[in-house]
C-alpha cells in the first residue's frame, strides 16, 4: 500500500534498501551460498584484491586472482608431480630386480593404496569443514573436529593393519599363486602392513592442511621428503642391498617423514595460534624457514 507521505518511488527505494541490508546479513552469517557466490563474483568485477595474510581461512572479500591462482596450482602440481615420481621411479628399480619381484612390487602399489579410498574421505570432511570453521574463527570447533577426524583415519589405519597381519596368506592368494612372488610378498608384508597406520595419517593430514589453504608446505614437505632423502636413499638401497624390502623401506621412511612433519605443522604451529581470541595471529602469519610462501 502507498504512504501519504512517501512517493511510490521511495517505496521502491525503501524495499530495495531493505533487500540489500538482508543479503549484507545473510553475507556475514554466511547461510547463503548464492549471496556469497554473488558477493564475490562483484567484487572481483570491482577488482578488489586479497590479503591472504590477514585471515584464518579462506577471504571470503576477496576477487579473483589469476596469478594467486596459478601459484596455488603449481604447489600442488608440484607436490602430485613429486609423489607419482617417486612411486615410477621405485619401479624402475624394481624392475632390475627381475620378474617374480616386479610381479610382488606391482601388487605391493595395490595394496599401499587401499586405505586411501576410505581416508579420503576423512580428508575431504577435514578440508571442507576446516575452512568453514576457520572462516569462523569458530576454533574450538575446529580442533575438536580435526581431533575427531584424525583418530577415526588412525583407527582405520590399524584396523588395516591387523587384517594384513592376520590374513597374509588369504590376501597373497587372491594376487598370486607364483612361489617364487608369493616368496618376495611374504618378506614385504610386516611393512606393507605396518605402514598402513602411518599411510592413513598422511592422507588425513593433507585434508587438515588443504582446510588452512597453506599447499605451499604440502609442496615443501614432498621437496625436502623426495629430493633430500627418498632419492639418493633408494639408489643406495637398490645398490647396497638390492632386494625389493630395502626399496620399499626407503619409500616407508618417506611416508614416516610426511607424517610427522604434517603432525608438527598442525599441533605445534597451527593449534596454538587457532584460539577463541581472534586477534591472536593465523596459519597464514606463521613465519618460519620451512614456512615460506615463496619456496622451500
């Protein structure tokens, strides 16, 4: 209805006024995905810029960066370049080895990957909820759910564990029947096993760190793993003992190495600066030689 007062043209204004001030809210409380989606394709329109530095999480005021963007890819292209190099690379050795040890290493690259299809999972909750706590600032939240996360991928892990343990022989069968790659398999196994526990952590501390937006240390983390150790280690393993378990103990110490630097970062670095005072500093202010943004 009109106002004796106001001209239908203020009404219209007055409702578009209002309009606004609703999306404003719903922005802040971050309940609307479109208002936010909108909000930030404007912006990066107006050409706004990020400060990364400035937040815990993901800048939800910021436009979109081509450059930020690329230098965000190429850590993690680094990163998956690196891992599939490692995993090539230790078949080139195992191939020298000869035929019933290519055969055992092959089912061995099956069998290390397995935990991951149920891990992931883990991470992704991780990566997701994460950010969304850490855009928050809802920290309490944040650790409890990482906590929660990390000891189910754990617990995951040693489940696996003790299945390999107990059905060696029935899991064996199911790749081979060849006496000689059974033979190789059965020398492999107390590792391949054990490491099933180290390997779930891995992968749920990558979701836990993908959450902070921080891949840069992801990539130093397979930088310094592969370049520094795994490298010059597995060509000393395949010369000095020549079997496949000296291969895959060096690629064993490599995933002990992602683990533990992956639990120092996080509860060391990260869960002291996330507390309920918001002032209190972020991931993205971490200085650290290891840290850097800009390389190893």
């Amino acid at each position: 209805a009109g106002s004796p007062y106001f001209s239908a043209e203020d009404d219209a204004a007055a409702a578009a006024l209002a309009v606004a001030a609703e999306a404003e809210d719903d922005l802040h409380a971050g309940t609307d995905a479109e208002v936010v989606y909108e909000r930030l394709r404007q912006q990066g329109n107006d050409g706004e810029t990020s400060h990364a530095g400035d937040s815990d999480g993901p800048d939800l005021g910021a436009g979109f960066s081509p450059c930020e963007f690329l230098r965000q890819a190429s850590n993690m292209i680094i990163r998956s370049f690196l891992l599939s190099f490692s995993l090539w690379l230790m078949s080139v050795f195992a191939s020298r080895l000869g035929t019933s040890q290519m055969a055992a290493h092959q089912i061995a690259v099956n069998l290390w990957t397995l935990i991951s299809y149920i891990v992931d999972g883990f991470a992704d909750v991780a990566t997701m909820l994460g950010a969304k706590f850490l855009g928050q600032k809802a920290y309490a939240s944040l650790k409890l759910t990482f906590n929660r996360l990390i000891a189910m991928s754990l617990a995951v892990g040693v489940l696996f564990t003790v299945v390999f343990l107990v059905g060696q022989d029935a899991m064996i069968g199911l790749f081979t029947s060849s006496e000689s790659t059974v033979s190789h398999l059965r020398a492999l196994w107390p590792l391949l096993a054990c490491m099933q526990s180290v390997n779930s952590l891995v992968f749920a501390y990558d979701g836990v760190i993908y959450a902070t937006e921080r891949y840069d240390l992801v990539r130093n983390i397979m930088i310094v793993g592969c370049l520094v150790w795994f490298v010059p280690a597995l060509i000393a393993a395949y010369h000095w003992f020549h079997t496949l378990v000296a291969i895959w103990a060096v690629k064993a110490v490599l995933n002990a190495w992602r683990a533990g630097s992956a639990v120092w970062i996080t509860h060391l670095l990260f869960y002291p600066r996330w507390v309920t005072s918001a002032d209190q500093g972020s991931p993205h202010s971490l200085s650290s030689p290891f840290m850097t943004q800009g390389g190893v």
